[in-house]
C-alpha cells in the first residue's frame, strides 16, 4: 500500500514497496507531487490521493522497476538464463563483452538507464580506441555484439516484471561493411592447371584439391525444399588434370542453434 509524506515546502512524497532485491534488501518506490497553485486543501487532498492509487498500480504492473544495478540483474542473467540456454562459446563471447560494458553501465539503475545513455556507448565503441590490444576503435559487428549482450538483459528483464520497455530498441545499429573475398575466377583456375601441368603428382594434386574442397559439406535443398548436405564420398585423380569428384547426397540434420530470449536489435 502507497504512503503518503508531506514535505516542508508543500509538496507530498509518495512512497510504495516493491518487495525486495537480489540481495534481500526491500526496495521502495518514490514520486513526488506538486500541487498546483490555487488548489483548495481539499482538492489537494483528493489529488494526492488519486496520484498515490494510480502510482501504486504502475509498481504493481512492472511500470515501476526496482532500484537494481545493470551489473548485478546482468550477473542474475549469465546464472538463470544464459547457462541453461546458451552454448558455452556464446557465454564466453558476452562474459568478454562486460569487460566495457560494466564500467560504462553496470553502476547505473535498470530503470535510469536510457537509449540515449546505450547509443552514446555503442557510438564510443566504433570511434575510439577501446580495443585492448591494438589501442584502435572495435570492429562494428563486435559492437553489436555488445549491443546484444545489453538487449537481453533489458528482456530478462521484462520477462522478470520489472521493466516495460527495452531502451535497446531505439538505439542505431552502426552498418556491417561486409568486403567481398577475392577468388579466382574460371579462366584463373584453367591457367593454374595449365601450368602445373609437368609439376609433380603432389603438386597436382594439392592445387586440384585446394579447387574442388568447397564442394564437401555443401548445402543444397531438394524439390520439397529440404535442406541436405553434399558431402564427398571418394576423390580419384587421373593423369593431366582429368578429375573426378564423386559425391553422394546425405540428407544430415543441423545442430539447433542456440535460443537466445531477446530480439536481436536490428537496424531499421
């Protein structure tokens, strides 16, 4: 239940429990409110009283959240949430994040933490140099992976009832450049061949499997749309180059990656 203090200047604080934190320490909830000027004591005292009611419903409905550090509801999340469902690499992978995730979020409160606080950390990641080794900005796809980690924290979260909304949806993505690998071309491979021609057997054999190793394990689908794996059977090479790859079609089952609990924030 709402408790209602008059402070010295007029104004009352209105004060709500919330249970308790992770540590077992109770957490309450405070709003202040202002009469507005002119107002009878009788109005402020029905106005007050409906601003308690309506307080107590947002801390009953997660509105409110409770006073919990980034940090602590993060490490909540790595021990009920991320070890049960996540692969150890993926864990691996964001325990490396909090390494500059904490000392720019951990100390703030779940519910003061806001986009803006998010975009300006992602933003610093990519522009100057916080990589550890080189001194230089991160790559931007290793920012989202921080980006990320923050994201599910925010949806635990929400899931727990103690927040209504994921900051994390608002913040700007930097763009992935993606630099297309340089391979040879057909003609480019006929010249190789060419010219190897006379090299010993190894050296043949080696450029020729160097070519053709893309076609093991590769992905295809059939009329219905299955996917399947190709998958090399037997490789016999012949004098002057005259290959011959022999694959049979081995309909294989991918391993489920793993479930993350958060939409991936994406750039709109």
């Amino acid at each position: 239940m709402a408790t209602i203090r008059k402070r010295k200047n007029g104004s009352f604080e209105i004060k709500v429990s919330c249970g308790y934190d992770v540590n077992g320490k109770q957490v309450n909830q405070y709003r202040s409110y202002y009469p507005e000027p002119g107002m009878t004591k009788k109005q402020i005292e029905k106005e007050v009283n409906r601003q308690a009611v309506l307080f107590e419903e947002d801390c009953k409905r997660g509105q409110i959240t409770a006073a919990v550090k980034f940090q602590t509801l993060c490490e909540q999340w790595f021990d009920e949430y991320a070890k049960l469902n996540l692969r150890p690499t993926s864990i691996q992978r964001l325990r490396g994040a909090t390494v500059r995730v904490y000392p720019a979020l951990g100390h703030k409160r779940m519910d003061k933490i806001t986009a803006r606080d998010i975009q300006k950390f992602i933003t610093d990641l990519v522009t100057n140099g916080k990589n550890m080794r080189t001194g230089k900005p991160l790559s931007k796809k290793t920012a989202v992976h921080h980006l990320n980690l923050i994201s599910d924290v925010f949806q635990y979260a929400i899931r727990m009832g103690m927040l209504c909304d994921n900051p994390c949806r608002r913040v700007f993505l930097p763009p992935i450049e993606h630099t297309e690998k340089e391979i040879f071309t057909l003609d480019e491979v006929q010249k190789l061949f060419e010219n190897i021609t006379g090299e010993p057997l190894k050296y043949q054999l080696f450029f020729t499997l160097a070519c053709t190793a893309a076609t093991d394990a590769a992905s295809c689908s059939d009329s219905n749309g299955k996917t399947s794996t190709l998958k090399t059977t037997s490789y016999t090479y012949a004098a002057h180059h005259n290959t011959q790859l022999r694959s049979a079609y081995i309909p294989t089952q991918q391993k489920p990656r793993s479930q993350r609990e958060s939409p991936r924030c994406r750039q709109k």
